[in-house]
C-alpha cells in the first residue's frame, strides 16, 4: 500500500514598514512582534529538532520585502534596542508580580524568552537570522522558497506580463543575494493564479508553486485527487494546492487555534491594561499599543 505525504510550508511576509523619519515608529512594531514571536522562536524550535537528528523536513517561503528588512542596518539596530527595552519591562513585571505567584511564572516565561531570543540575535547571529535559516537549508532539514518581490496579487496583473516579470526576477535576484543560490519553488501571494502564470515561472526556472484550493479543484481536467496530490501545468511546472481543512485550523476563530480557550488573549495587553505612567516608556511615542507581554486566556463568548 502506498503512503502519503504531508507536506508543511509556512509563508513569511511582511509589508515593508521602514520608517527613516521616525525613532520609535509604530508600524514597525509589527516587524519587532514578529520577530519576537515569531521568526526568532521559530529559528529555535527548528535548530532544536535538527540539534536532536529530528529528520523533519519544512519549507517556508521569505517574501523579498522581509528579507529586506531582515538585513536592513537601521532596523537590525533599532530591533536590538527594542529587545532591550522588553528585556528591561520583564525585569519590571517580575517585581511587580512577585506576590503573584501565576503572573510572576508568566513574566519570568517573557523574560527568559527575550533573554533567549537578544542571545540569538545580537550574539550568535550578529542581527542576521537569515544565516540561521541559510544554515538549516544547507544542512537539508529546510528548504527556502521565494514569492512575488513586493507580493503583488498575480491576476490583477494579468494584462501587465512585464510588470510581472520584473516581479519574479527580483524576488529571485533577492534570494540569490541571501542564499547563494536561486529558489525552485514559489508561493504565490494570496495564492492567487490565472492561466500562463506558470510559464513565466517556468521562464526563470521556477520549479513549482503553490495556488488556492480551487485552482486545483476547478482545473481542467480536473485532478484525480482533488487538492491531494500535485499537478503539472503544461509549462511543467508543478501547482500545489493549500488544504482547506489545515487552513480552517490555523486562522478561525470558531473551529481553530486563534479561538481555543488554552491560548492567549492576544488582545489582552499590559500595554493596555496598566497605569500609563507604568508603561508609557515602553511605547511607540506614549501611545497605547502592544508590549508582547499577555496574561490572560481566550474567554468563551459567554
């Protein structure tokens, strides 16, 4: 009897959010949640498995725009100041909480992971995490793909090829810049194709791709297997479908993660909840935003 596959690709991408003008920007505290929660816990847990000869195999794809601000001097140096302003709200909330005992174990989990992850980036890594990432690619337990340079929505585009093609040539120059080497796959923003899309991958030696469910699902002829296996277009290269029921998991609030009653209540923040003389240092020009720093559970609707 023959398996099956399953096949995990995690997309990372971000707007560019660099803002010259401005010290303490607040859309760039998106890019430093992200890289708090996200892609430094996220390095973590993959050099864990690949540490204890965990034969996983994993792809993510790096939008050009994130690559960018990855290795981007001036947000490399104002992330490391904003982990170092964490790190000092941690020490803060510890002797806040001391006579807390369950809030106490939650700042002191914040702590230990903002002491790990400036660890990883300003001493291991030297404000790069591509090189961790390169480092796990090389190694084979992660492969790397790219997706559109400014992760533009391909149909809009149908009508304007060249925009198009300039549009896969410098996602594809960025990623070369990084990993020294070109990507064989893509994911394609919003997972959005039309017809011909594939041959002008083809053109650049992308190998495969991944599409919304439906472009499998109405494909003529239609695949076998629905959404389960592959397909290849007539350029040859291959389309992958997203799993319908996997994508339910990850982003409802009624059926999946973001609404268990096990995780945080990721609108729930000191940031909001304490004195403003308390945590007015700790924000993006004094305005009430997120700190990363979240006690509370997900509650029922009740």
């Amino acid at each position: 009897m023959s398996k099956g596959y399953i096949a995990l690709i995690l997309h990372a991408h971000l707007p560019y959010v660099r803002h010259m003008e401005h010290e303490d920007c607040l859309e760039e505290r998106w890019f430093y949640e992200a890289m708090t929660e996200t892609y430094l816990p996220l390095l973590h847990v993959l050099e864990k498995l690949s540490d204890e000869s965990v034969p996983y195999r994993l792809t993510i794809s790096f939008s050009p725009t994130l690559l960018a601000m990855f290795t981007d001097g001036l947000l490399q140096k104002r992330y490391q100041k904003h982990l170092e302003k964490l790190l000092v709200l941690a020490k803060r909330e510890l002797q806040r909480t001391a006579n807390e005992p369950v809030f106490n174990n939650l700042a002191r989990m914040y702590e230990e992971l903002l002491e790990r992850n400036f660890y990883t980036y300003v001493t291991r890594f030297n404000r790069n995490i591509i090189t961790g990432f390169k480092k796990l690619q090389d190694t084979g337990f992660l492969e790397i793909i790219t997706t559109m340079a400014t992760h533009c929505f391909a149909p809009l585009y149908s009508h304007q090829v060249e925009v198009l093609k300039a549009q896969i040539k410098v996602a594809i120059q960025e990623y070369l810049k990084h990993f020294g080497k070109k990507p064989e796959g893509m994911w394609l923003p919003e997972c959005g194709y039309f017809p011909g899309l594939d041959e002008l991958l083809k053109q650049e030696d992308i190998k495969y791709f991944f599409v919304e469910s439906h472009g499998l699902l109405y494909a003529s002829p239609r695949p076998k297997y629905g959404i389960y296996t592959p397909i290849r277009c007539p350029s040859g290269v291959a389309a992958f479908a997203r799993d319908v029921e996997s994508t339910v998991q990850v982003w409802s609030a009624e059926l999946g993660y973001p609404g268990d009653f096990m995780y945080r209540e990721f609108y729930r923040d000191i940031g909001y909840d304490l004195p403003e003389e308390y945590i007015k240092e700790f924000l993006p020009g004094g305005i009430r935003s997120d700190t990363g720093f979240k006690y509370y559970k997900i509650t029922g609707k009740g």
